[in-house]
C-alpha cells in the first residue's frame, strides 16, 4: 500500500475530515517501479520523486504538484497489479470496523503513516479500496483537477454498491461536507461538492476470467489528447481494452494495470 497524499513538504495540509467520504488519492501496485515511470512519464508526462515511506515507493508529480502514488508491492503482498482509490474518512478505525461489519474485507491496516493512517480493503464483491485518515494535499480540488477526473466502480448492482460504500463512507449523510448521491439512468453519480467524483455502475461479473469485466475501481486521468496517449502508450508496451476515439480509452500498462484516459475537456462530465 502507497498512500502519500501530500504535494510537497512545504504546502500546508488540510484533513481528510473536511472532504469525508470523497477520493482523496490514488496509487498503483506494480512489481517494477523503474518499468512503472518508464511508461507512466511517456504516457502521462510524469515526473517522479521519491517517497518518504521508503525505497520501493514514489510519487508522480504534473506541473511539480504530487497527483498519484506508485508501489513496488504488488510481489511482496501476492496481489494484483491495480490502481486504486483511497477514500478520505475521519477515523480509520471506526470505518475499518463498518467495512467488517457489511461482510467485507480489510486486507491491510488501518496502518500508521508520518501524516496519518490508512487501509486496503475489498467490498462485498472484491473490488479493491483504500481509506485513508490524516493530512491531504492544499486545496483538495486543486489535487482534483491535476489528478484523476473519477473514479469509477464496476460492480454486480450499482445501487446496492451505493448503499454498501453510502454506509461505511457516510455518503449523503446529510452532514455538512458530505458526499452527494445521484442516481442518474442505471448509474449511481457522486459529487463533491459540485463536481462528479466516482460513478457506480452495473454489469460486472464476479467470476469473470477477464479482470476488466470483474468488479473492479477503476482510475480515470484527464489528458488533452487521448489519442496521442493511446499511441505512446502501444509504442511502450501498453495494450486497448476498449477505445472510444477523442473521448476516453482503457489501457493496460506492461505490468497488467489498467486505467482509463478521459478528455479532458470532458472531466467533469
């Protein structure tokens, strides 16, 4: 688990309390760091720093500002290669013991880190997550526009992934700061504020072969040109699981994780 969900020493932080509920940071679980920056710096035009939990960690940085976190961890913990959401939520213990509660899984953690304490988990349906409790980037819309655009759940029933995720992350708890639930067509919509920050949707299939098909987070990034990024990321190993030309594509990288490139344009759509 990788969870730095901080921009730079020097910025001051606020907590994941004042945007409970919302994704606050997302990272990846590779088996090669080195292979990760390669293609995520010519795909994505990252750069990377080190992280201060250690040697196997980094950070990817756009325009100098921390957007995502990058682990070699996926060998020593047997796991998938996968991106994954963490939630912000105001006690990490408290929201591990819900997650229990609703016969789902706490893998690892709560865990404490320099600037707080997090957990990897799996819904009901095995769709992998993080919580994450402690100090989060300056201005969280700022880490929100540079970031991912969503993220968005690929579940068996999107509605009784809304009321699972509602419960345990108090979603339209009707408290100030909470996340907002729309039920829009067959998807399940939520906002932060006034911005789209995940969607629910249906159709996944537990014991699907194919892990695009399973029930699954999946972490969309804005780019200006979807195109070009399909392009290098095929010249650098990467492969289409689906392709919708000038508006978004799910790739998987060389090591198996996938992602989605979104328009950017289209973002907050």
């Amino acid at each position: 688990m990788t969870t730095e969900p901080t921009p730079a020493a020097t910025e001051a932080a606020t907590s994941s309390s004042t945007v409970y509920g919302a994704p606050c940071w997302v990272t990846l679980m590779t088996r090669d760091l080195r292979a990760a920056h390669d293609f995520y710096g010519a795909v994505m035009g990252w750069e990377f720093r080190p992280a201060r939990l250690g040697e196997g960690f980094s950070v990817a940085l756009s325009g100098g500002r921390a957007v995502a976190g990058i682990g070699a961890l996926a060998s020593a913990f047997h796991v998938a290669v996968a991106w994954t959401p963490y939630f912000a939520v105001r006690d990490a213990d408290e929201t591990a013991a819900r997650i229990r509660e609703r016969s789902a899984t706490v893998a690892v953690g709560p865990v404490a880190f320099v600037l707080g304490r997090g957990a990897l988990a799996a819904d009901r349906d095995g769709a992998v997550f993080g919580i994450w409790e402690g100090e989060l980037p300056t201005g969280w819309e700022a880490w929100r526009s540079a970031a991912p655009a969503w993220v968005r759940l690929h579940t068996r029933d999107a509605f009784d992934a809304a009321i699972f995720y509602g419960e345990i992350l108090d979603w339209a708890c009707g408290r100030p700061g909470c996340c907002d639930v729309e039920y829009v067509g067959d998807e399940v919509v939520l906002r932060s504020g006034d911005r789209a920050v995940a969607r629910l949707s249906s159709g996944a299939l537990g014991e699907a072969p194919d892990p695009a098909i399973r029930p699954r987070w999946q972490v969309h990034f804005p780019v200006a040109d979807v195109e070009r990024g399909v392009t290098v990321a095929l010249r650098h190993g990467g492969t289409v699981i689906t392709h919708e030309p000038g508006v978004q594509a799910t790739l998987r990288d060389p090591d198996g994780g996938l992602f989605t490139l979104t328009d950017a344009a289209a973002a907050d759509g």
